[in-house]
C-alpha cells in the first residue's frame, strides 16, 4: 500500500475541510430537531461540490474517483457529522452504476450526482419473531408490472426520498426494484433513533410498478444486496473513523483546559492513557478501511478487509466514544456540548450494515473456518 495522498486528493481534504467548517459545524445539532432530519441548503452545496458522484463516471458528471476518495471524504464528513442522505445516495448510484440498464444509468446517476434525486435502500424487512408489525409481503405479476405489498425498516431518509430501491423475494427469485416513492399505496414513518438520523418504516400496500423499473434482471438482487452490504459497511467504517478522530480532539482539548486538584486533567497518567487508548483505536479503524478501500480500487477482494475495517470500527466505537464521555464527565451527555452528539451516532452507526460479530463471523468464515 501507498499511504501518501496524491495530489489531487490532498487538494479534495483541504477543500471538503475548508467547506465543513464553514457550512456543516453545527447544522446536526439543528437538523435532528426538524421533521426533515437534514439540511436542504447544505445539500445542494455538497451536490455542486461533486461529492455525490466520487466514485462514479465523468460521463455521467461525476468525477471517477477510487474507493480512498470516497473514504477520505467520508472520513472528514464523519468528522463534521453532516446530517443527510449522503451514505444511500451513494450506495444507490454504485447500484444503478454496476446494475442497472444503460437507460436507468442516464436517467437516474446525472440526478444523483447533482442532488436533484434523493434516493434510498429498503433491504431490512421485519422479524415477527420479535414481535415487529408488517404487512404480508406480497408482490404480484399483473400485465407486465407487480404490484407490492411489504414492510421494511430501518429505511435512511426514505420520509424524504425521491425513489427507493426495494429488495424482496418472488416465486421467481430475489429481485430490487426501483420504486418511485410518490407511487399511490407508499408510507414512510420516521423512526425514533438514539442517532437523531432518520431512519425510516417503510410500508408498501398495493404499489403498482412496471417491469422496467427492476434493477438488474430477476434473480440477481441477492448479487445488489452483497455488493451494497459491502459498499454500506466501507462507508460506514469511514464515517465512524472521522467521528471518533474529532471525538478524540474535543477529548484531547477539554483535558488541556480541565482543573482538578488545581492542575490540568491531561496532566494525570490515567487520563493520558485513556486518550492513548482512544488514539490506537483510531489508528487501527484508518489502517483497516484504508486498506479496504485501497484493495477494492485495485479491483481486488476486499470482503475479509471490509469486515475487519466495520467489526473495529463497530466495537471502538463504543469504546473510543464511551471514554470520552467519561473524560468529559456530566458535560459529556449535557445537551450544550457536543461529544454527546458524537456518542449517539456512534451507537447508532455501529449497528449500521452489521455489528462487530456480524462481520467477525464474515472473517471467521474467510479465514476458512
């Protein structure tokens, strides 16, 4: 692996840091109060910097970056905590991009890419062993469209989304459609989350969608639904790397400025040793998802190196954010400061595309165990 940055990405951080200090500090403390749970005036400038379309074609108005673009950027919006649809709207145009038909591709990633389409992922469908409410999944042929019935949870922004890609299971096999969200027989239920992020409850009943609107062809959506479990998890992981390092930052500076005792907390062994340890936590998440991202460029197998990056990331992320609400004391959970808004997300977000076992049983079973 090359750790230096090029030069073009050395210009993308100086630039997306320059821009989210400016315009992101401060927004998710706002936009979590809102119905909306975003900023429609921070995404639009996010669109016209690009940022929607890193990892896709310049045919397309994106900017054929790699995977470690992708990770950079998501890293420093991590750090700023930007509220937004940012994570599915890319998901679904790598979808649409490795999926999709020629027309989905021309129709839908140029929308994407300049934030005029919103669009989000239904893949979690309710257990009723858990005593969660859903609608009898159904999906009927019917003259050439299907008509769907389902229940999915956990939806990102779907209260706001202009299309979702909706993952089910036929007679015939898997498939995802892409479903218009104004389509008649759609509800979207914002759900109450410790992340302030949205997540949505997603009803279908009775929406009608033609054939065309498959991503894909019937029977390959379990291939979609890997590959976006795989991106979802890279992303994920980058995310929570920019947390944790701002987490550690306010951390660091607040035991700079702390009196106890009549001397500074950062002066204490117990404390240094505790941001000691949140810093090595750190360091391991960035090695992991660099590697990761770097290995997926190259267009080798990454699924190993993406559930090491996400299973460390899911797990230090308790840790990381935990010690420094401690270090913090009771103005770590006090609504003024800001390391409580880090510690929700960070709980939120390591459940997100699978929790630390999930994927150390993915790397267990790649170990050939």
């Amino acid at each position: 692996m090359d750790f230096d940055f090029s030069e073009a990405q050395n210009i993308m951080l100086n630039s997306a840091k320059n821009f989210l200090e400016k315009e992101a500090w401060g927004v998710a403390r706002d936009a979590e109060k809102t119905d909306k749970g975003y900023s429609e005036e921070l995404w639009k400038k996010m669109a016209e910097l690009g940022w929607f379309g890193v990892v896709l074609p310049e045919e397309y108005g994106g900017i054929s970056g790699t995977f470690v673009d992708l990770v950079l950027l998501l890293e420093e919006i991590g750090k700023a905590i930007a509220p937004g649809p940012v994570i599915a709207a890319i998901l679904c145009g790598l979808s649409i991009l490795e999926f999709g038909s020629e027309s989905q591709k021309e129709e839908f990633l140029p929308k994407i890419i300049d934030g005029s389409l919103i669009l989000s992922h239904a893949l979690i469908e309710p257990d009723t062993k858990l005593g969660e409410n859903k609608i009898d999944e159904q999906v009927i042929r019917n003259n050439g469209d299907f008509k769907i019935s389902g229940t999915r949870l956990l939806v990102p922004f779907s209260h706001i989304a202009d299309w979702i890609l909706y993952y089910t299971v036929t007679d015939k096999g898997n498939i995802m459609f892409m479903i218009d969200a104004s389509t008649p027989g759609i509800r979207s239920i914002p759900l109450n989350s410790i992340g302030g992020d949205k997540p949505c409850e997603l009803i279908l009943k009775d929406v009608i969608t033609p054939a065309s609107n498959i991503l894909g062809h019937e029977g390959n959506a379990e291939e979609i639904l890997k590959k976006i479990n795989l991106w979802g998890a890279l992303t994920y992981s980058a995310y929570i790397l920019g947390m944790l390092e701002q987490s550690l930052t306010m951390t660091v500076a607040h035991a700079k400025e702390r009196e106890q005792f009549e001397k500074k907390i950062g002066s204490f062994q117990a404390i240094q040793h505790q941001c000691a340890n949140m810093a090595t936590d750190i360091d391991q998440i960035k090695f992991l998802t660099y590697q990761a991202a770097w290995r997926l460029s190259q267009g080798l197998s990454a699924e190993k190196e993406i559930s090491m990056a996400k299973a460390w990331a899911s797990d230090a992320s308790r840790r990381v954010c935990l010690l420094g609400i401690k270090i913090h004391g009771g103005i770590g959970v006090s609504e003024e400061y800001d390391m409580q808004l880090y510690f929700r997300r960070a709980k939120a977000f390591e459940l997100t595309f699978g929790d630390g076992d999930y994927h150390r049983e993915i790397v267990a079973q790649k170990c050939g165990l």
